[in-house]
C-alpha cells in the first residue's frame, strides 16, 4: 500500500522518475525543466519522492496519515 503523507508548508516537488534520479544524483537542473508539482499545505499525497521523505519528515514539513 502506498504511503500518504498531509502536507505541512507549501512544497515544489519533481514527480517524474528520471528528473528524481537525476537530482538526487546531485545533476543541477533548471526550475523549469523539473516539471514539478504543487502541494499545498493540508494536501494529502502520496507521490513525493521517497529520497525527499525522510528529510522532509525530520524538517516537520510533511507528516504521515493512515493508509
């Protein structure tokens, strides 16, 4: 089951899989190329990517809801 998460400060996020793996790879991209999303704080999601959930866990922006 995927994991959601309620959002806790408004976030940007990628959401496509080689744009992940290329940030993650430490590769610069410019904001306009990264197709990213928005979330707004109380949104309930469930495609962050999973390298960011830890990190965004411990700075409190995002927390974990049920199921």
């Amino acid at each position: 089951m995927t994991k959601r998460y309620r959002v806790l400060v408004g976030l940007n996020y990628p959401t496509a899989p080689a744009v992940i793996k290329r940030l993650a790879a430490g590769e610069k991209i410019p904001a306009a190329d990264r197709h990213e999303k928005r979330a707004e704080v109380g949104d309930i999601v469930s495609d962050i990517p999973s390298v960011s959930i830890p990190g965004l866990l411990e700075a409190h922006m995002i927390e974990e809801v049920g199921e």
